[in-house]
C-alpha cells in the first residue's frame, strides 16, 4: 500500500503478529469475542552504537 506523509511517498510494510487463542471470551458492546494473546518472539540483540552530543552510550 503505498502512503504519503507532507508529501513524501512510501510503502507502507505492515508487520503481522503470531497470535494463540485463548479460553477467555470476553463481551463488547453486545458482541461475544474470544481473547488472543501475543506469541513471545525470539528477541533481536540490540547492537546500536547509541551517541548523544558526542557522546556514546
């Protein structure tokens, strides 16, 4: 999908979480829904040199 933001266009990259179903059901507004939690997903070492007015942290 292409977007536009003060003029610049790009491409929109949606990311898609891993979901599990739940034995929760919740109600909303009259509606009957089933809760879903978020997978736990591997974690990325964080490996940024951070610098902050000449300095690094």
């Amino acid at each position: 999908m292409e977007l536009s933001y003060r003029g610049v266009r790009y491409q929109a990259a949606p990311s898609i979480a891993e979901t599990i179903e739940s034995h929760l059901v919740s109600k909303y507004r009259g509606v009957t829904m089933k809760l879903r939690y978020a997978q736990s997903s591997k974690s990325v070492p964080f490996s940024v040199a951070l610098r902050y007015r000449g300095c690094q942290y």
